[in-house]
C-alpha cells in the first residue's frame, strides 16, 4: 500500500542548459524555478522530497530553504539515471517502494498531477505511471517539441496504458493522441530494472527515455488530468510562466 513512509519525490537537476543557461536558478515571481518546484512537492505531501543534483548552486538554494538534497555524479545520460543514484544514496535500507520522478523545471506542478501520477502506481501489475492531458490546440499535433502519447481513452475513462510516444503525428488518428506531461512514477524494482537496460535505437532517435521501457515490454500506465503543467524550455516559456505566477 502507498504511504508517506514508502514514498519519495525525487527532483533530478542540473544546471547547465543550452537554451537557457542557468535554468533552473532563473527568477519566477520572486523565487528560483528549482524553489517552485520543490515547494510543489513539498506542499503534495506524498512523502520525503529530494533534490538530486550535481551543482553546488542547486544545493545551496535548496539547503538554505531546509530541503534535502543529494549530490550525484555529473556524468548521468538522462534523469531517471540521476534519480537512481540518489535513491541509493537516501534509501540504502530500500524502505521506499514508490518514486516520484519530477523534473526541476515544472514550476506549474500542482499536488493533484502528483497524486494522480503517483496512484497510478496502486495496481500491482503497473510498473511506471506517467500524466497527459487533451491538446487544446489542432495545431500543436504538428509541433515535434510536444510530446504525443499514444493510448485508447473512451468516454470518460481517465487511465490506460501507453502503445506509443511519438513526436511526428504521422498515420496516428488524433483522438487517440494525448499531450504527454513529463513526470513519472516507479514501483522501485521497476526503477531498478529500468536503469539497467541500455538504450534502443528509437530511445536515442527520438531523444524519449519512456520509450527505452515499452521496447523491454515493460508498461506504462497513463492518468489523464484536465490542465498542463507548463513546463520551461525556451525564453519564451519562461515568460509565460514569469506572467502566470506573478498573478
């Protein structure tokens, strides 16, 4: 069963970014974006909040906030790789069961997606949970920076399973196209399994880690939730978000 005991929210950061230097340090309303996204998850109330990180920068914010971190190594490929050293490091005894993957530059995270993606996780059989929500726009179907989920939701079904990530729409019918959400849930022996994997060709091609885990069948649960979490990639991005969280 899924407690505050055995459950963490792990924060995989870094500092160096090529479009937007310095990332997560940037100001939003006042705050760093990393101290958005850790009061978020601190606010959830799910279970212990972990910053993991390979800048001495990163840390001091969070310290100086009284948040835990985890210094990592700055050699990690991808997040998922930087939130498994960190469980190692904080959970040797292995109490904790379920892990929240959240990544550092989702200001806009509320404590509904995170529950939601962590819930996921309830049935036995599922092994990784991750969140989309509707396109709004036609449009952005186009747009290979949105990342597509592939999954059968009919009526007012909230969760399936994923068939695919995708970033060109290509033959796939758009009802069944999800806007994915990038934050993601693991039972820990699935975590474990999946950091051993090596990565496929379709993993490296289209630059999508999840997909690494549907090529090793291992599934995917989705839970469709009624808002985007806007997320920070562009300057562009950051003044959306400047905007909205200064309201």
């Amino acid at each position: 069963m899924i407690s505050q005991e055995n459950t963490a929210i792990i924060i995989p950061v870094r500092l160096q970014a090529s479009r937007l230097p310095n990332k997560p340090l940037l100001d939003i309303a006042g705050k760093p974006m990393i101290q958005h996204v850790w009061e978020s998850a601190i606010a959830s109330d799910l279970g212990r909040v972990v910053v993991a990180t390979d800048s001495d920068e990163i840390a001091k914010c969070i310290e100086s906030l009284g948040g835990d971190v985890c210094m990592t190594s700055e050699n990690h490929q991808t997040g998922t790789d930087r939130m498994h050293e960190a469980l190692q490091v904080i959970d040797p005894g292995k109490m904790i069961h379920y892990i929240i993957n959240l990544q550092g530059d989702l200001p806009t995270i509320n404590s509904m997606a995170l529950e939601k993606v962590l819930n996921l996780l309830s049935s036995e059989e599922n092994e990784i949970g991750t969140l989309v929500t509707q396109f709004e726009r036609e449009e952005d179907l186009k747009k290979e920076q949105f990342v597509k989920a592939v999954c059968n939701l009919s009526g007012s079904e909230t969760e399936s399973y994923a068939e695919n990530f995708i970033r060109k729409q290509g033959d796939y019918d758009s009802k069944n196209l999800f806007h994915h959400i990038g934050i993601y849930s693991f039972e820990r022996d699935a975590l474990e399994k999946f950091v051993t994997l090596s990565q496929t060709d379709r993993e490296k091609n289209e630059k999508l880690e999840q997909l690494r885990a549907l090529d090793n069948n291992m599934k995917i649960k989705i839970g469709l939730i009624d808002f985007l979490p806007l997320g920070v990639d562009t300057p562009d991005d950051l003044e959306e978000i400047r905007k909205i969280l200064s309201k």
